[in-house]
C-alpha cells in the first residue's frame, strides 16, 4: 500500500538507541486508560519519507487510534485519491488495541537505524510510533521498517531490534486487520493540483463537480509538480473529501474545458493549524 501511494506521488511529479529498553517489554500498565477525553489521540503512526518533493503533499499519518475507539487507516484496497477508513471500536476491541500496543514493546522512546545500504542509498523512510496514555508519551522512530530482512547483516542488526522491528510490523498488521470500509471524511485537508500533462494521455476524465474554481482558486506554489494550493476546513474540506473518495489516483477532473491533475493531503485533529500550504 505504501509503495503504490509513493509511486503515484512521484509518477505525478545516531547509533540505535531506544532508551535501553527499546528491546524488551514495556513497564506501561495496558490496562485501558480511562479519565482522557473522547479525542485524546492514544496511539498514531507517522510515515516519513525523505523526498522533498512530497513534503506537505502525502498525508503521513498511516494509523490513529483514539479514547473513544476511533481507528483511522490510511486506504480500504481502493486506488483512490482519498482512501482512508474509519471504524469505531467497541469496548473490548480498544481493550484488545491498546494491550497489543503496550505488549508490543513500541511504548518507548527511541531510534532506531538500519546503516548500511539503506542509509547510503536513500532516501530512508521513518516509521514514527507514538503512544501517550495521558500520564506519559513516548515516540520511536523505526527507519526502513521491512527492510532488515533484506539487509539484516550489512551491518548486522542486533537481535533485540530485530524483535522491536518485527513486533512493530505485527502490531502494525493486527491494528489494519481491526479497520473496516467506511470512507473517513478529514476535518481539514490540503488540496493541490496542476494543469494537465502529456503524460496523463490515458488519463480517464471526471468532471469536478465543485465549486472551487481551479484556474484561480487557493494560491501558486513553487513545486517541481503541483501548480496550486489551497487549505480547505469544515464543510468546505468534507465535501472535496467525499468526491476525492470516489476519484481514482490516475484521473483527471475537468472545469470549464481544462483538465486537472489533484492530490488531497487530509489533516487530522490533533495536527491543528500546524499544516499549511507553502
């Protein structure tokens, strides 16, 4: 799933150290905490990629977990623009969520590189696992997650980060199985496009049946492809979210005759104002 939504961006376009602890068990209680509010973001993964060209532009939040059961993935299977599920869950199955991220052992504080070919082949991607219980917060940060076992002696990674790896890849795994396929509509996102290209040739058309108008709406931007750029919030941001749900990644949508390649970059709650077109 990763591979195809960096392909379609682009085809449009130190030392290990968790803490001491970032091999073994979790000291934090998993039993579920229960005095946060409803929005309080429990558990969240952040993807990075080292690409300049797709800063701002891909939404990096691969899971959201928070204390009113809300689960929040990226994709449901379909090649669309805006693909992410949200499920509630109930009672027991946020119990089982959170027991599996605390038994998991990613509820540390850490980094942990993987030197060698991936770091001197870049760009390296980041997996960032945070979880906050409300009385404590932690990040670790797994870079290249996958790849060890491509390149597990180049140098040779230590058994114990090996064992955090594969436990992050299984919580990762189980916490996606959870999601279902109601189509998540985002409180606020950011909308980019360009005007049509050679390359979209076989590109199937759409008309875009919005009112923004995409010669003139939101605001340039300096980018090697995309031409605009607007932050849209509320209702504005959740009627693009339902068409862009329906829009394959490859079409394009036409406005009064001109044609228009989009990509929708959705924010999430707990990200604020911090995300803003350049």
């Amino acid at each position: 799933m990763r591979v195809r939504l960096m392909m379609s961006m682009g085809a449009a376009m130190v030392a290990a150290g968790a803490c001491g602890a970032a091999g073994g068990s979790s000291s934090a209680n998993d039993d579920l905490p229960s005095t946060l509010a409803s929005d309080h973001v429990l558990f969240a993964i952040d993807y990075l990629v080292g690409d300049p060209v797709l800063h701002g532009v891909y939404d990096p939040r691969w899971v959201t977990l928070t204390a009113d059961g809300t689960l929040v993935l990226p994709e449901r299977g379909e090649n669309a623009i805006l693909g992410a599920t949200v499920t509630k869950l109930d009672h027991a199955g946020l119990q089982r969520a959170w027991s599996e991220i605390v038994d998991s052992g990613v509820f540390v504080d850490g980094n942990l590189r993987l030197p060698g070919f991936m770091e001197t082949h870049g760009p390296v991607d980041l997996d960032v696992f945070h979880v906050d219980d409300g009385a404590r917060s932690t990040s670790l940060t797994i870079a290249s997650l996958g790849s060890e076992g491509v390149y597990p002696g180049d140098p040779p990674v230590p058994k114990a980060e090996m064992t955090l790896r594969a436990s992050a890849t299984r919580l990762t795994d189980d916490l996606t199985a959870m999601g279902g396929k109601d189509p998540w509509v985002p409180p606020a996102l950011l909308m980019w496009w360009r005007p049509e290209l050679p390359m979209d040739s076989d590109a199937r058309i759409q008309r875009w049946p919005l009112q923004l108008d995409l010669e003139t709406g939101g605001h340039a931007v300096e980018h090697p492809i995309w031409e605009r750029c607007i932050r849209l919030d509320g209702e504005d941001a959740a009627a693009v979210a339902r068409f862009a749900h329906s829009l394959p990644i490859d079409d394009l949508v036409e406005q009064a005759g001109k044609r228009y390649g989009i990509v929708i970059r959705a924010i999430h709650a707990d990200e604020g104002d911090r995300v803003a077109c350049p």
